[in-house]
C-alpha cells in the first residue's frame, strides 16, 4: 500500500431546496491510498453516490459542498477553479457509473467514445487514439478489440458495455477510478467477471479505487477497506476483514444480519426495523439510534464522533460491540 | 476492392497482430455509406426522395422545359382538359398551360416551403439547444420570448409580418421563417432537456468535458432526430401557408403562378374542369407526403439504434 492519494476530510454537501435543507452528506471523512480498493457501502440515500460526485466536484444543482477538505495527489480540489477540474476529471480522476447503456452515447462508436477522452486530455491524433482504444479494449477483456471499436453500445451486452464504461474511466491513466454500483445492472456471473477485471487493473495499473455499493458481498470480494455510511456520516470504517468479519458499529452488525447465509435456510432474515431519516430533517446525536437496538438516552443526546481504535478501525458509537 | 481486403486479411492472419490493428482502421466504412445504405433499404423513403428530386429539377430546369409561357393564354382554348394537343396536363380558366405553370409554380411553392424550414430549423436548433443546456435565466429569456409568438395564430402572424414587410417572394420566407422559429425551437428544446438528463452527459463531464463539446458533441447530435421529422412535415404545410399569402397578394402577384394559386384559380370551375384545381392539387399532396415520408426514412438511417 502507498502514500495517500485521496482524502476526504470533514466533507459536507447539502441540498437546497425551497423551504427545506437536504443533508446528504454531513462530515465524512475517508481516504484512499494508491493501490487500494476501498468500498463505501450503505444503504440507498446514505449519502453514498452525492460524496462522490463531491470529489468530482459534479454535484448536480441546488447541491452544494458546504465545508470539508478534499485532497487529491495533494491537490486541494475545493479551491480549484472550474477549468482545472476539468483537467483532473477523466485525467487524474474518473468514473464509472452504475447504468452502462445509458452512460455511452447512443450516438457514437465505442471507439470514438473511449478516443473522445484521449484526444481532449492527451492531445493524441485520432489515429493513434484509435490505436489506443483498441488496446484499451483489450486491457479490458473484450475480444477482437478492433472490430468492437465500430459497434455502438446498444450492439453489446451489459458486460461488455460495462467493460467499455471501465476502457473509457481507464483512458488516460487516472490515478483514482471512482466506481458507482457498476455491477448491480449486471448479472452475478459478469458481475464476478467485472470484480476480477478491476482487482487485476489494480494489480496491474496501480491505481486507488473507490466502489460504491449497498452488496456487502461485493465489498467482502473486491475490497481491502470498507467505510460505512449511514445518513451522510460514516459510522464504521476499516479494513474489509476486520469490519465483516467482527462489526464494531451496531448498524454494520445489523446490516451483515440482513443478508442470507448460505448452508442455513432455516434461519430467518433479520430486517432492520424502521427506515433511515429524514435527511432534510436529521435527529440530533447519532442518527441510527432510533433503530439500533443498543440505543440508550445519551445516543440522541449529542453528536457521536468517530472514534479511532488503533487499528485502522473507526467507529462513531458510544457503545460498540467489542 | 476485395482484393485488397483479401490482401490486407491474408497479410493480417500471416504477420503479427499489430499489423491486424493496422489493417482493420480500413476495414471501417464511412459514415456516409453506413446512412446510404440504412436510407436505400427504406425503399419507400427511397422513393419519396427520388420523387422530390425530380421535382426539384424539374423545377429548376423551368426554363429549359417549359413548353410554353406560363404568363401568357390562348383563350381558344380555356379550360381544354389533360390530354388536349401539345398540353399534356391542360389549360387553366385565362387558357395558360398547366405544365408549364406547373414547373414555373414549382420554383416558387419549393422555395418558400424549403428555405425557410431549413433556416427556421437552424436558427430554433441553437436557440433550443441553448435554452435547454444552460437554463435558467438563459432559458427564461429565450423561451419566454418565443411564448409571446404563440400568443398569435400562425397564419395571423405570418400575413401581419409579411404585410409590414410588403408584398414579394422573400418576404413572404422571410416571415414564414419568423413564424416557423417557435414552434421547432419548443421541438429542439424539449429534446435537449430530455437529452441533457441523460446519463451519458454526465459521463462525458466526468471525463473532463468541455461544456461547448457537450453540447455540439453530445446533445446536439441526439436531439435532431424529432428536428428532422417535424420539419419535414411542415415542409407540405407551408407550401400551403404560402400559397394563402401569395392569394392574399402578399406573396408573389399573378400572373406568376405558384401551386397554391393555380388550387385557388380552379375554384371557379372545379365542376365545369377539376383539373385546373386538382394537377397542382395532388402535386401538392405528393411533395408533401414525400417530405414526410423522407423525414421518417433520415430519421431512422440516421439514429444508430433504428438501423437494422
């Protein structure tokens, strides 16, 4: 594992609405080293995706980043101007989004789209980006690379597509590649496939990689850390073994309790009681604590912090399993 | 031609990989031939475009193939119906022949219909896309203004442009243009807006994309197609438009005739001789069901997910 390559520190993002104040992300706080797989995982509206976008500095309107520090290769990207985000983003910085289909331009050829990205940031020649593409096609696994690059999307699979969304992310040899659920959209089968492929560009390419999911199964196999969120606040993060294996946090417990183990069909789904809040109306203090089961009167008191255990492990509870 | 391709594949599967790269950038068609031949399965469109491109020529070789001067009568034989000795298609109530107005009608009704679709749709295209991707104040400005046009009937608003502006062919584009502008710019619009929410715009910002390059590379290229339909139909629709303003002695003045005029001259007879009225009539249906039926075919040879 190497030097730090992204941190995210104290991040806040909110939504302003007309007569409300959507909190989406509320001080989260995470890094990525070069090298490194880490997973956010939560569940929908957790703030997940909208972190994200903050690090792109793309976060659709009337969302805006309150407060926070994002630090890039060492690069203060809250104080960078428009133009210079967007000489990172595609560059230094790219993504890859959950929907393939509709993420690569109906109107172009797979080739043109992977190319678009080479010719603006590397100012290659469409021939040599051309050549490019193909070879990006098959770093990605797609066989007769050439002949893919005339197809449009909509001639491919769901696989390939996604492929193709990672061949473009991968262009210009980004040092973080941002991932939002791009296996959900696929079957269990490619979506294995897609893990390994990115495991192996990592092995291969040594960049960081950031994987939003809500499958912790998908973190347990793809991921060295994981950081989990809950109503824009990170209540558990570290190590993908460690956290699984023994959460510290009560709502990690409760979410690992939430999925089906094989070998024990007699063994009924623990749902979590109750839904998230409100995120334009948070309860004061931790906001899990009307549903966790170890909620005591202090837990809605104040405001819980993260709470570092040495080990790489943080936990933002009063009272966590040991 | 095959045999170079037979060449390029022997050499390719014989030599090393990079070679085969090398081979397959020739084995791309342009896209050119890629429409042409996604529009020529479409035998249908193929034939309505075949149809307008006859007209057209028709049309502009006017001088070349009339037969007679299409001002001037024989009133000896008024009315004469198709078929009558050296005029094929007839003569009209004043004795003109019909052919020969027809072909000359032709200049003017194509124009006044084409030009100002064409250029109405360039205009509304960049007042759309431009309205619809940076909204906002942008888009208040541009739409609201194009509102107040809708507040007025079509046809109302076109005879009170052209009536300020005077009687004359250009004129009568020229306010065809203005009243066509709002209506295909709400069309280009609510493309836009629909094609702005897509996730590929997004993916195109996160790869670093300028706003420019979205909007000519991305947005543009995918909301043409409802462009590219509604023009057409309002081809047929305005030779109509057109021909109401010539009638109205707002577009071009008799004896030049144009086909919505020579449809008005027949009124009077249309029990005694339905073909002064009905030859330019059923030239008139033609060219529009043509543009129509064209507007289809290029639309789908031109959307990659329709071709075939």
């Amino acid at each position: 594992m190497g030097e730090a390559l992204l941190e995210v520190d104290d991040l806040h993002t909110h939504f302003h609405l007309k007569n409300k104040v959507v909190r989406a992300v509320n001080g989260v706080s995470f890094s990525v080293r070069r090298g490194e797989i880490v997973g956010i995982a939560g569940e929908s509206g957790a703030g997940k995706s909208v972190a994200c976008l903050s690090i792109l500095r793309l976060v659709p309107y009337p969302g805006r980043i309150e407060r926070g520090r994002i630090l890039l290769t060492g690069q203060d990207l809250l104080r960078k101007s428009e133009r210079q985000m967007r000489e990172l983003r595609g560059q230094t910085v790219s993504m890859v989004f959950e929907d393939p289909l509709n993420s690569l331009d109906p109107a172009f050829r797979v080739g043109d789209l992977i190319s678009e990205a080479l010719i603006l940031h590397k100012a290659l020649s469409k021939r040599e980006a051309r050549r490019k593409a193909s070879d990006l096609l098959r770093l990605v696994g797609i066989p007769d690379p050439e002949g893919r690059l005339d197809n449009y999307a909509h001639e491919l699979s769901g696989g390939m597509q996604q492929r193709v969304m990672i061949a473009i992310a991968l262009s210009c040899d980004p040092a973080l590649l941002i991932a939002d659920n791009p296996t959900t959209a696929l079957d269990v089968t490619i979506q294995i496939q897609i893990l390994d492929l990115v495991k192996q560009l990592r092995d291969r390419l040594g960049m960081g990689v950031l994987w939003i999911t809500h499958d912790l199964g998908v973190v347990a196999k793809l991921c060295d850390r994981v950081v989990i969120m809950y109503a824009g606040e990170v209540m558990e993060q570290g190590d993908v073994y460690g956290v699984l294996k023994r959460p510290r946090h009560p709502y990690t417990r409760r979410l690992i309790d939430a999925l089906p183990k094989l070998g024990r069909p007699e063994q009924r789904l623990m749902p979590i009681e109750g839904r998230p809040p409100d995120p334009a109306n948070l309860p004061a203090g931790c906001p899990f604590a009307p549903r966790c089961y170890k909620a005591r009167p202090e837990c809605e008191a104040h405001d819980v912090p993260l709470m570092g255990a040495g080990d790489g492990r943080a936990v933002r509870c009063l009272f966590p399993e040991d | 031609m095959s045999v170079v391709n037979a060449r390029l594949k022997e050499r390719a599967t014989q030599t090393t990989a990079a070679v085969a790269a090398e081979a397959s950038m020739f084995r791309r068609p342009s896209e050119w031939r890629i429409f042409w031949e996604a529009f020529s399965q479409d035998r249908l469109a193929l034939a309505a475009a075949a149809l307008i491109g006859f007209v057209c020529l028709a049309a502009a070789l006017a001088p070349v193939l009339s037969p007679y001067d299409p001002t001037v009568g024989d009133n000896s034989l008024r009315l004469a119906p198709l078929g009558t000795a050296g005029h094929v298609l007839g003569l009209d109530g004043q004795g003109r022949d019909i052919l020969s107005r027809l072909l000359w009608g032709g200049r003017v009704s194509l124009a006044i219909a084409l030009l100002p679709v064409a250029v109405a749709s360039l205009i509304s295209v960049f007042l759309g896309l431009v309205a619809g991707f940076f909204g906002g104040k942008v888009d208040m400005l541009i739409m609201r203004t194009l509102d107040v046009f809708f507040a007025f009937p079509a046809v109302l608003l076109a005879v009170a442009i052209a009536g300020v502006l005077g009687p004359g062919m250009l004129n009568v584009m020229l306010s065809i243009t203005i009243v066509l502008i709002p209506y295909i710019s709400r069309v280009a619009y609510m493309a836009t807006v629909t094609v702005k929410n897509e996730l590929f715009v997004d993916q195109a910002r996160v790869s670093g994309a300028r706003p420019r390059q979205i909007l000519f590379h991305h947005i543009l290229p995918n909301t043409l197609s409802p462009v590219i339909v509604y023009g057409s139909t309002l081809v047929g629709i305005m030779i109509v438009l057109g021909a109401g303003l010539s009638f109205l002695g707002l577009g071009i003045t008799p004896p030049k005739p144009d086909w919505g005029i020579m449809c008005a001259d027949g009124r009077n007879f249309l029990l005694v001789a339905p073909h002064v009225s009905a030859v330019p009539g059923v030239m008139l249906i033609l060219v529009a069901m043509s543009f129509n039926i064209v507007g289809d075919g290029l639309r789908d040879a031109l959307d990659p997910k329709l071709r075939r």
